[in-house]
C-alpha cells in the first residue's frame, strides 16, 4: 500500500453537547432552592421571560399509586430536545457511566433524628453536650463570629505590639478555637521572643471562651480548669493523661494521681462539664435549612402519592405581547436578538419541564421499590441501586444519579435524601437481601437494649443469624464503629464510669 495524501469520506454519528444540552444536564443537579436563585438571573438576562403560573407535571399512578408504568418523555421538535431525551435515556458517555457510588459505609445513615439509635441523646449529653441537647436556636442565628468576639477582648486587654501578637493568634485559629501553629513559628514571624508570645497566649486563653487558641485538647481543658480554680496537681495529671480516661483506666488513674477511685470518678465528672471545642459556640455561616423537593403523601385509598414542592419551583412564561410589541418596527439586528431570546426562553421552559417531570419518575419508582421503609421504618428498607431505579425506568444511572443528587424528600417518617435510599445489601434467612441500613439499626436497638449483660461482637453476630441475618462478625464490628458505638470491652468501662 502506497503512503501519500488522498481524500476518504467516512460516516459516522456522534452527539455534540452544545451550551443548552449542557445547562439542561446541570440543571438536573440543582435543588429547587438552587434552580430559584439561577432563574432569578435568566429573568434579568432574557427580556422576554417573565414570572407566571405554571403546572405541575404529573406523571399517571396506576392504582398503588407509585407503580404505574413510565411513560415516553415528551418529544420535542427541535434537535436539542431530542439530544437531551437521548442523554438522559443513554448517559452523556463513557466517562461519566461509573457512578454507581459505594453506599457501604452508608454516609447517609442518621440523615434526621428518628433514625439514631434510642440511647443517642444520652451519649451526646455525656459527650460534652448540653443537658438540654443542641441549641438549634443558637445555631442557626446570625451571631457573631468567635474571630469578632475575640478581637474585641484583645484590644481591650492589649495594646501594642501585645496586640498585634493577639490579633495573629485569633487569626490563626481553626473553627473549633485551636491554635495550629507553633509558637516558635509565630515569634519569627513577628520577630518577637517565643516567651511574649507565650505570655499574651495564655490570657488569650482566659478569654471567652475559655480555652480557645489551645494547642491541644488537654491544654483547652486545663484552661478551663484553671478558670473554675479546679486544676490541682492531682487534676493536671489527669488532663495530661486523657487516653487513660478514654479507656476507663481508673485503677492507673488512682496510682498516677495518687488518689482513691471516688476522688478519681468525681474528677472525672467535673471534666465533662468542660467544652472540648469552645470555638463552636460562635459561628460562622448561618446555618441553611434544607427545603424539600418531592412531597410522598398518603392518599384517602391508602396509596402514596408524589409531588413536587411547588412552593419552590420556578414558574416562568414568555411575554408574548412585550415579544410583538418590541418587534414591531425593529431593524434586523434586534429582530436577531429577539429570536435568540425567543429560543432561548422555549429551550428553558422545556428543560424546566423534563427536569419535573423526571424527578417525578425517579421520586416514583423508589418509592415503589422501596414501600415497606414507608409503611414500616428503616427496618423494611431494601437494598436498592442507581442502576436497578435506572431500569425500571428506561434511562441511564448517571441521569438517576443526578437527579437524586441534593434532593430531598419529606414524608410523614421524616425528611431524607433522595441518596438515603440506596444501599447495599446483607442476606438474610428468607432469601431476600435485607438493607445495611435496616441491620445497622437492628445492632443499634440490640445494645441500646442490652442492660448489664453488655453484648459482644459474637453475641451480635448470633442474636441477628437468630432474626435470620446472613452476617459476618466482621461486618458487625464494621456497622458499629459506623454508627460510633464503642466494643464490648468500650461500653463496659464506660458504664461503670456512669455507675460509680
């Protein structure tokens, strides 16, 4: 064969993703939320659209009400819309197919409260918490920030180059109020004696909070120690030997601190009322509540029923009349420009449209799938993949992805991500897999409900082959160090901690 240029013709199909495939896929994205804030930009962009009352899509229930069969999307006229029918149906490529994410360590177990194990609030008040749980009002205020707090106690306790030390000290803090840079670091960057820096670091201690710019956690709570006029040599040595607490060792405890075992326990106590992350009580952003995006209600007949939230949607109309009467007369270039605007606005309201209605058939299908998690709890959830809702309802499981992607369900079991849904399974005795999610619940009650009779992991594993569970011990010990629960060896010190 010769080498040497020449002319070939070759055929092929191929689907460009132009600007507008491009906003329709990201707009799948998008919390109702979200989409409000990016129309409230294309309102001011396109002249022609305007705010007006819009229809929910619904898509038709058969009888149960969620498992009626899907239906064709609707086909666009023009090119575009069918590309963006095809990507949703077939995925965008090969790049973007492996999206099926590892649900095993469940990052979306505890999405709300119902689902914490029933001693949850008990552990979170002998964590450090407060008696009357998190302060949700606090939380969400917009207070001001612990670097404000801070700035005003320094220049009222310093001045001069004291104060320019304290100044770099609260700037250097992380969001919990620890120091992570060293002191040394600090003085040859101000050019200062590490010992000035020490001196103006332990007052900025004292402020308030107590125990802020702390290097480490025993430092932090020997500072509040000292400020409740409570750290005696015997409760410095404890401070400085906390993995000794953490286990429970209250026989070293009392030789280190040369103390009986009920001076020791009274110690201890007195430590849980420190705060080991002062700098969490100022804060920082105002926490965002999170709206949800589909309603699953129960019928009169007994079915479920899905909605959108329309209180969040964005309703949009093209001005028609604003369009005739700018037209009217215009040269050529504005002709231009209104038929871009034109195009532009049907493209928006028909990606605003396939994106309702395909949540409504992703929302409807795991609702479906998963039935018994609605009528039952977390116990009846089922193991549940991308790919299995993708099937079921003829599109790609990158488009199930994005579109379960920050979106968020409320029914009358509480409010959950779309994501919460999908997990991975564990088998059980009657053939049928059970969800990690519904076992890791079951070990939950098990040792919130053990009593004296503190439950190892082999008991474990035997109490749920028992309950018809196919597990494996170390699948037991993986579930309950997710769910932050400690061993056998764990909750025995720190129950008898509780009991002395």
């Amino acid at each position: 064969m010769g080498l040497g240029p020449r002319l070939e013709l070759r055929q092929s199909q191929q689907l460009v993703m132009t600007p507008q495939l491009q906003l329709a896929i990201k707009l799948l994205t998008l919390t109702n939320v979200e989409l409000e804030g990016w129309i409230a930009e294309e309102l001011e962009r396109n002249p022609l659209l305007a705010s007006g009352d819009a229809a929910e899509p619904q898509e038709p229930a058969g009888p149960s009400g969620v498992d009626a069969p899907p239906d064709a999307l609707p086909a666009f006229d023009d090119a575009s819309s069918a590309g963006l029918e095809t990507l949703l149906r077939d995925g965008i490529g090969g790049g973007d197919s492996p999206l099926e994410a590892d649900y095993t360590g469940e990052r979306f177990h505890h999405d709300c409260g119902s689902d914490q194990p029933a001693d949850w609030g008990e552990r979170v008040v002998q964590a450090g918490g407060a008696d009357d749980g998190p302060d949700f009002e606090r939380m969400a205020g917009g207070e001001a920030s612990l670097s404000e707090v801070l700035e005003a106690q320094a220049s009222a306790a310093f001045d001069g180059i004291d104060l320019a030390i304290a100044r770099f000290i609260i700037d250097g803090l992380d969001e919990c109020g620890y120091l992570a840079e060293p002191v040394d670091e600090i003085a040859d960057r101000l050019d200062v004696p590490p010992a000035q820096v020490e001196s103006v670091l332990g007052r900025v201690q004292m402020f308030d909070p107590v125990g802020v710019a702390a290097r480490s956690l025993s430092e932090c709570l020997i500072a509040q120690a000292r400020a409740a006029d409570r750290c005696d040599p015997a409760m410095e040595k404890l401070l400085n030997n906390l993995d000794m607490v953490a286990r429970g060792d209250l026989h070293g405890l009392t030789r280190l601190c040369k103390l009986e075992r009920e001076d020791i326990v009274d110690m201890i106590h007195e430590l849980k009322r420190y705060d080991p992350k002062p700098g969490l009580r100022y804060g920082g952003e105002q926490a965002t509540p999170v709206v949800p995006d589909v309603f699953v209600t129960r019928g009169a007949d007994g079915s479920w029923q899905i909605s959108l939230n329309q209180a969040t949607l964005p309703r949009l109309i093209i001005d028609r009349d604003y369009h005739a009467e700018l037209a009217a007369g215009a040269d050529k270039a504005t002709n231009g420009f209104l038929n871009e605007c034109v195009a532009s606005a049907n493209w928006l309201l028909k990606a605003l449209d396939q994106r309702a209605r395909t949540i409504i058939r992703v929302a409807t299908e795991i609702v479906r799938l998963q039935q018994g998690f609605f009528e039952n709890g977390v116990s009846h959830l089922k193991p549940l993949t991308l790919r299995q809702v993708a099937e079921f309802i003829e599109m790609h499981e990158s488009t199930v992805s994005r579109v379960t992607s920050n979106k968020y369900l409320l029914c009358e079991r509480g409010q959950f991500e779309l994501k919460f849904f999908f997990t991975s399974g564990v088998g059980s005795g009657d053939g049928e897999a059970a969800s990690a999610l519904a076992v890791k619940d079951r070990i939950a009650r098990l040792i919130a409900a053990e009593g004296d009779d503190v439950l190892s992991d082999d008991k474990l594993v035997e109490l749920l082959i028992g309950e018809g569970f196919d597990i494996a011990r170390r699948t037991v010990a993986k579930y309950r160090e997710a769910l932050g629960l400690g061993s056998s060896v764990q909750r025995r010190r720190a129950r008898a901690l509780r009991a002395a």
